[in-house]
C-alpha cells in the first residue's frame, strides 16, 4: 500500500491550541510544519500538517509568553548567551530561516534566550521565551477608518431616558396629569417618545363629552404626541400600544423629530368624560435628548 511522507520538523512540536493567525505563504516555496516562519509581521511555526504552499494562505501558531521553546533551526556558528534577546532571520526559497544571537538587517528580535545546546560557535540547540507579539496589520488605516464610520456620533449626547407610568381617572379628565414636567426639558433638549403601554384597569368603558385622550406637550398652543380614540382604544379592558387600532401618532414620533423645545408632557381627555370609565394607566418610554439639528 503506497504511503504519502510529510516533510516535518521534528525538533519542535506544535500544539493544537492556543492563539493561531493566517498569513500567506511568500517564501517562494513550501513552509513545512513546525517550521519557524515570520510571515505576514508574526513570528510563529507552522500549523498545517500539509505545510502551507508557496503562495498560499495557512496557520502558524503564535508562541505565548510563558512558553519555553526549543528549536534545532540555529545557525550553528553561534554563541547563545542567556538573557540576551535572540533574533530570527526569515528563510527565502532556498532555505529555512534561522535563530540568530545578534541583530543584524533583516532580522527581528523574537524573545530571549534561556538556555542553549552545543557550545559556543558550535549551537545544535536554543531555548528560548518568545516576546508577547502584538497584531501587524497592513490595512490598519482602512480598518480604522471603518470603525470610526460605525462609531461616529457615539461621543454626542444619547439623551437621556425616561419611563413614567401615570394614571387618569374619567372623572378628572379634564386635568392635565402630568409625564414630564418642564423643568426635565432643559433648552436645546425635547421629548422624544419610543414606546406606550395603555390599559383600560376595569370593565366600565369610557364614555362622555370627550372623544379622545390626548398626550401632548405643554405649550401654549399644545402639540399632540398620541391620540386615543374611546371608541376604539378605551372600551372595557382595553389593552394597547403605539401601533394600536384606535391610537394616531403625531409627527413628533412620525417623524422622529420630538416634541417642542424645552417643554413637558402631559396627558389629558380633549373634554368631559362624565359617562365614567375605569382608571387609564398609561406607561410612557423616551428619551429628553437634542432638539433635531
């Protein structure tokens, strides 16, 4: 039965875990597994049990700190001295590249030598602690522009958020109650409503002179956020929200644009309710935030 060989380094063992990047392969040949590489601004070994084909994109293991490593792919003229910085010399087409213990053009400092095998100028072995590496990133302009475009914006004011549940009874329809006073609603700020919750708390219907319940803000000339119809939205029970049968918005949530300037929000019936009706609890969420620019 016919058997593939791998080339392999057999003087350094790759473990399976821990952190891996993928750089592309331009050695001008095949990176063979275990091999130490610096690719792509990582220093690490070679992770793909294939190796990874000139050209080609694969994984390399990244060293953490609190490894010791040994490795045979030294130079043999040199002298490991422990505690100095030990330096790797990226390989080419023609061969691996080798530790190094003194800098030199082209070579990149990749940890410090805690041990050595052979004797000096005569090195089979190094052991080493390799450098905490931080991310090389070619595009790092771009990528940094691409999240500055997500995250613009987030040092402006967000507003600030509110929920107030308040109740109007039938019989005191006609009295504002108020949601937020005036003085919440500093200038340059306005209400922005997000979210309604309604509920009719009984079985009596309402019923009267009035024809709607009206949340709105407290200008002279008051401008309407919510409209609620007692024919469709206040019957025995009743049940609703924004979106609801019965319940009309007002351009301020329409249109997002909030309500007037440095004003508050009440909630009132447009007239007498004297039929009666059970307690309306409403539940209103926003937020006081920036009038629109």
């Amino acid at each position: 039965m016919a058997m593939t060989v791998y080339d392999y380094n057999y003087d350094l063992q790759i473990r399976e875990v821990g952190k891996q990047v993928a750089v592309t392969n331009n050695l001008g040949r095949t990176a063979i597994f275990g091999e130490a590489v610096y690719l792509g601004g990582y220093f690490g070994f070679v992770a793909e049990h294939d190796g990874i084909a000139n050209g080609a994109v694969g994984m390399i293991a990244i060293p953490d700190s609190d490894y010791e490593i040994v490795s045979a792919q030294v130079t043999a003229a040199n002298t490991f001295v422990v505690g100095q910085p030990l330096y790797f010399a990226p390989g080419g087409s023609s061969a691996a590249g080798t530790f190094e213990d003194a800098s030199a053009e082209g070579r990149v400092a990749i940890g410090t030598i805690s041990g050595s095998q052979g004797t000096a100028e005569a090195q089979t072995h190094v052991l080493f602690r390799p450098y905490v590496q931080k991310a090389v990133l070619s595009d790092l302009d771009a990528r940094v522009t691409a999240v500055e475009a997500v995250t613009d914006g987030l040092d402006e004011d967000p507003g600030m958020p509110f929920r107030r549940t308040v109740t109007l009874t039938s019989a005191a329809a006609t009295t504002p109650v108020e949601i937020i006073s005036d003085a919440e609603v500093p200038a340059g700020k306005c209400v922005y409503i997000t979210g309604l919750y309604g509920n009719v708390n009984g079985a009596v219907a309402w019923s009267g002179d009035g024809n709607n319940v009206l949340i709105r803000d407290t200008t002279d000339t008051p401008v309407t956020a919510v409209s609620i119809a007692d024919a469709t939205g206040l019957g025995a029970n009743a049940q609703f929200g924004l979106f609801s049968t019965g319940v009309t918005c007002g351009d301020g949530i329409k249109d997002g644009t909030g309500m007037t300037e440095g004003e508050g929000l009440v909630i009132v019936g447009d007239g007498a309710f004297a039929g009666g009706g059970s307690d309306l609890i409403v539940t209103v969420t926003g937020f006081i935030g920036d009038v629109p620019a």
